[in-house]
C-alpha cells in the first residue's frame, strides 16, 4: 500500500493515539502525506511514541495537544491541511453521567471539529468515523435474510430508552455533523464501522479486542451473540479510499463479516488448538444465525475486506506477541489448510 499519492498534502487525524487513527497514520505516512494529528497529551508516551516510531514521523508527522470540546482548539491544526480525519469520540460503556461523559465530547468534539475546517478554504473533504451503532439500533429485528445498508439509521429514543448511551453518542454525533456540514457547504463523507479487531500498534487495546482476548484468555462465553467483525487495517484503508476517491460520498458501512459466536469459536479452535476455548455448541440457541450487512458501497470505493480467518489469526499472533496472552496456549495449528494464512492481504 505505500507510494507518493499523497507527497506534498497536508492532512489532519483528530484522535490521532487511537486504535483506527495510529494505523490510518502508519498509512498516510507510508503514502507520502504530512500528518498532522492530535492527541490528549502529548507528553504521554503511552500515547504518542507508537505513533513517532512509524516510518516517515520524524519527517512529516507533528503532534497537536487538544481536548475535543475546547472550542477553537483545531482552528490552527486544520490550517493547510486539504483532508481531516475526525476519528476522535469518547467511549464509555458504562458512564455514571452520559451526557457529560460521552454525549456532550462526541457532539460537540464534532461541531467543535467542523467550524474549524468551515474557517479553512484549503479542506477538500472531512472523512468522519462515525459507527455500526449510528445504524442499526433502531429496534428493527435483525435476523437471517435481513440486509442492513447505508440507508438504516439507529434511533435516538430507541436508544436513550435502551440506554445504549454510547449508541447514542454516535447517532447524536453523525446527525449533528451531517446537518453542519449540509448548512456549511463542507464535502464530508461518513464511514461506519462494526466491531473492529486486529493488530494493535498502540500500547494498549481498545474494546472491541479487549472483549476478543476475554474469550481466547479463557472466559467460558461471548458477550454478544453475533459480531459485525472488520479488520482495523480494512477501516484505515477505507478511510484514505474515502478522501482520495472521489465517487465517495454520503456514507458507508465497513463490516468485513457478520459472524455468530459458535463460527468465531470454530476459527479459534482451529488455529489455537491449545487455547483454553470454550467448547463448540452447534445448537446453542444463542448462536443465533446473524445478518448481514451490505458490502456494495464500500467495494464501490475500492475498499477490498480481509477474510475474518486472516484477521483473528493475526489479533491472537499480535496479542502474543504485546503480552497480553500466554504464548505457550497460543500454539497455532500446524495442518495445510492454516499454512499461508499471512499471505492473504488486501
């Protein structure tokens, strides 16, 4: 994936320690593009030395401090930059006060965001991570057969009443930048990702790969019964595809695969068979069979998915390698249909 299709532009990735943003920084880096990108603190290195050990940093990469709902705060950063990368939002599962913990940073975070490149004539185009959950949380049953494309939307009273609260930044978020960008004449363009998982660059590891290593460190049951799984390496390339190409438009689903428990578990046993898995129950009713999600528009884009075998060999062989799993369980199978696994990639 490298190349110079992007020597000599400037872009901005908000969030930029992030478990998205570090490997859509790794990409633009690697094509030759200035990456301005802002963190929490720079002066942690937890959340920055990743990030400066990438090839091509100490040329074209430069930290920004700041803090999503301080206003103003991205005015100088998206200054010359022709894309922004707005990957930044709050995630909190469980918050004691929604509104002040995840509602307020992911809408406002967001506004905050575009009345920056409102002010800046050099921004083309504001790629913005929405999610899987600013889609489908609307109470419409989700069962074999089912479709769900860019067209469904989650409902934010479904959601508040569920007290879905991260489900409903998200939804709050999208529909608050969409109309801005409409009232504002801003080019943006949506990408809206399922459970992502992969190879982490960064130190620690986000939710959706924390649920992941649960399963594979022995726990004894899923946390849901069916995953919306993409490759984190997908989703970056999805968001470059999302800026340089220019059919891109509206927004776009990016889920490699839905995929039931009892198939993640059959993968697993597959390639770990030492890991400590639970057992395999073809007719467990909460191996319920998923739906799916449409993949028309974002292979319409060029964004090409990773077999989910591919990316669950390569979160555990990642996971091993960071500490977070005993190596000696994660012995990988050795039969012929395993071997060259690696090989396959976009």
């Amino acid at each position: 994936m490298g190349g110079g299709e992007g020597e000599g532009k400037v872009v901005c990735v908000t969030g930029g320690s992030g478990y998205i943003a570090s490997w859509l920084i790794k990409f633009l880096l690697q094509r030759e593009y200035t990456v301005k990108a802002t963190v929490r603190d720079t002066k942690d290195p937890k959340k920055t030395e990743h990030l400066l050990a990438l090839e091509g940093a100490k040329e074209r990469l430069h930290l920004f401090q700041a803090d999503l709902i301080e206003e103003g705060v991205f005015d100088s950063v998206v200054e010359g930059c022709e894309g922004v990368f707005h990957t930044a939002s709050p995630i909190n599962l469980s918050p004691t006060d929604p509104q002040v913990e995840v509602i307020d940073p992911a809408v406002k975070g967001t506004i905050n965001l575009l009345k920056s490149c409102a002010k800046v004539p050099s921004v083309k185009r504001v790629v913005f991570t929405s999610s899987m959950a600013a889609v489908i949380y609307n109470g419409k049953p989700l069962a074999p057969g089912v479709v769900v494309d860019e067209t469904w939307y989650a409902d934010p009273t479904f959601c508040e009443a569920s007290k879905l609260w991260y489900m409903l930044s998200k939804t709050l978020a999208e529909e608050a930048a969409w109309r801005f960008a409409k009232e504002n004449g801003i080019d943006m363009v949506s990408l809206n990702p399922g459970f992502v998982i992969g190879p982490p660059l960064q130190p620690a590891i986000n939710l959706t790969v924390e649920d992941f290593l649960k399963l594979i460190n022995g726990a004894q049951t899923f946390s849901s019964n069916s995953y919306r799984y993409v490759d984190v390496r997908d989703v970056a390339f999805a968001h470059i595809q999302a800026f340089e190409n220019p059919i891109a438009s509206g927004r776009c689903c990016v889920v490699a695969r839905v995929i039931n428990c009892s198939e993640v578990l059959k993968i697993l046993h597959e390639l770990y068979p030492s890991l400590p898995l639970p057992a395999i129950h073809t007719d467990d009713k909460s191996c319920v069979p998923p739906y799916q999600v449409s993949k028309e528009k974002a292979k319409s884009w060029g964004i090409i998915f990773t077999p989910v075998e591919v990316t669950i060999r390569d979160t555990v062989e990642s996971l091993k390698e960071k500490g977070f799993l005993n190596v000696k369980q994660a012995s990988t199978s050795t039969s012929d249909e395993n071997k060259g696994i690696h090989s396959i990639f976009w």
